[in-house]
C-alpha cells in the first residue's frame, strides 16, 4: 500500500531534503513548510530548498528563515512537492534519486520512486492536511498554518471549482490545530505591496482581448521600472482569470531576452493543459503554463495562434464551447 510505503521510507531516513518548483507559489511554500516543519517535529535532520527563494508574502510563515537556495549537504531521502516534473525544480536536485514525489497536477510526470499523486486534491497542501497521519507526520500549529496557506492559495480563497466539501473539511480541521483563516487569507490573497501593484500596471495598461479570449505581458523593463524584485507575475493571473465573459487569458512574463514564461487560464470546463504540454509545460485542466525559449514578440505570435487554433478546434455549429473536462484556477 502506497502510504505504507511513504511512511516506512520517511522512517527510515535521517536527513530529508525538500524542495519545489521555480518561482514558488503559496501552495508550493506551504507544502515545503508544512513538511519540513513537521518532519522536523519528529527529530528528522531537513533541508528545505527553493532555488528563488521566498516571496515577500509568505515570510510570515514560521520556517521560512530555514529555506535555503541549495542543498548544503547529501541527504538520505529527497522529496519533490506540487511539482509536474523534475525540470520545474531548477536544478537543485540535479543528479540525485528523488525518492518521494508528492503533487495534485494532472500532467505530473511520475518522476518519483514513490509517487503519489492526485489530480482530484484543491492543492499539494491538502495532500499533506489529509495524509499526514497516515505518514507519521504531526500537525503541529506552525504546520497548520502553512498548509492551510497552501489550501487557501491554491483555491484562490476556496473559489476554484475544485473545492469541495472535503477540502472545506481538511480546512477546518486546520483551523482546529490553532490557524488563523482570516489572517492567513489576508496575507496570501489581499495583501500585496506598492511595487506589485505598480508592476501589474504595465501589464493591464496593454491588456488585448479578441472574441473571449485576453491576453497581456511582462517585460523586463516593467520589472525594473516597477521595483518588483520577483521573477513572477506577482499573482496577475488571478486577476486576469476574473475577467467575465472569459475563455482563456494568457499573461506572457519575460524571463530573460530569449526566454518567455506563458500562463493559461481558462474558465471551468476547458482543458488547457495539453495546449501547455505541446509546448514542454503542463499543470492543471483549467490553469497551465510553459517556459519557451523566442524573443516576447516570437513567442506572443506562436502561443495566440496556437490557441486561437486550440479554440476553433472544439466549437460546434453554435458557436458554444464543447466542455472538454473539470476546471481550476491556481496562481
């Protein structure tokens, strides 16, 4: 059985690395918190590892002055959380056997010797909330808070469509170990700071739509001349994937002059991940993205056409979109 099998390799290793993918969002740092505070509980020696490390938003969270860029040592069990594939981590696990992959992705690569993974979870947070016993793992109060941030963030304040009255249940059950909702959701979801705000500017200022599909981007230059000290989006797709009517957004963030990150967002009911496999990237049905090597203007014209053709390709004679699978915003 896979949780015995979880649990007995946690057992059995003294030093426990952990990490995430690049640019971590709030789900990706509760998880990596919530784990490694926990095993930290029951006396196991842990590295926690995000090669971009820790946003502004999230160092409130206890631990968060733990997190290093890369690993300082050789640990005996390494664990990759809410994470598709191993590219996603940036490196830092380079060369090494990862023994545990813990993720709700539905493009997740199985790149584990132990995977579990469950495309039905509102986050990797909730994996860890509802299994934790199951693995040998105490809740503590610090735990509680970081995986019900991860829960929150992930759900965008419980509104995805993904949420579920389990996963209202593992929140509450969060709650019950001492968390605060209300705090945590003010921190993860309302609180941004002046540079944020100033950065989401540029993009909003050249936001495009054609029929129900909108698109906008980021530049470099956008990220300097707003102080955004972040290599992300600053959480701009939550805004975008509010538009109404809405089929799909595309925020385009350029990472580098030849290299672009793409976001997908698409209402509930669309499957925009194989859109984001076709160009090396994967996530949710309804939320996706990809790194892809081309100047901002390259890459504008190939991902609009692509999905302009995504979206011809499932009309029907009355031009509604036929619903292709469950939907589910994630930042």
């Amino acid at each position: 059985m896979i949780d015995e099998k979880i649990q007995n390799r946690i057992k059995q290793a003294q030093r426990i690395g952990i990490t995430t993918h690049i640019r971590p969002d709030g789900d990706a740092i509760g998880s990596l918190l919530g784990m490694g505070l926990s095993l930290k509980a029951i006396g196991k020696e842990v590295q926690m590892v995000l090669r971009d490390g820790i946003s502004h938003t999230f160092r409130h969270l206890e631990g968060s002055d733990l997190i290093k860029r890369t690993f300082e040592s050789d640990c005996d069990l390494y664990v990759v959380l809410d994470c598709s594939d191993l590219k996603r981590t940036g490196g830092v696990v380079e060369g090494k056997t990862i023994g545990l992959v813990i993720d709700h992705h539905i493009t997740n690569e199985n790149f584990g010797e132990l995977n579990y993974v469950n495309p039905e979870a509102v986050a990797t947070c909730a994996i860890l909330a509802e299994k934790a016993s199951s693995w040998g793992l105490p809740i503590t109060l610090e735990v509680a808070r970081a995986l019900l941030t991860g829960i929150i963030s992930d759900s965008i304040g419980f509104r995805t469509s993904n949420t579920t009255a389990r996963s209202l249940r593992l929140a509450a059950n969060l709650m019950d170990h001492g968390a605060n909702i209300t705090e945590l959701y003010n921190k993860a979801l309302l609180s941004r700071s002046y540079e944020a705000t100033n950065y989401w500017g540029y993009a909003l200022s050249r936001l495009q739509h054609e029929d129900n599909l909108v698109w906008t981007s980021l530049t470099l230059l956008d990220r300097k001349s707003s102080g955004y000290q972040g290599n992300d989006d600053a959480d701009l797709t939550n805004v975008l994937s509010s538009i109404d009517p809405l089929d799909i957004a595309i925020l385009f963030v350029e990472q580098k002059a030849d290299l672009v990150k793409v976001s997908w967002r698409a209402r509930a009911g669309l499957d925009i991940s194989r859109l984001a496999t076709s160009f090396g990237g994967g996530g949710h049905p309804a939320a996706s993205g990809a790194e892809i090597n081309g100047s901002l203007e390259e890459v504008e014209k190939l991902v609009l056409n692509a999905t302009r053709t995504f979206l011809e390709a499932i009309k029907i004679n009355d031009n509604h979109i036929i619903p292709t699978g469950e939907g589910k915003i994630i930042s």
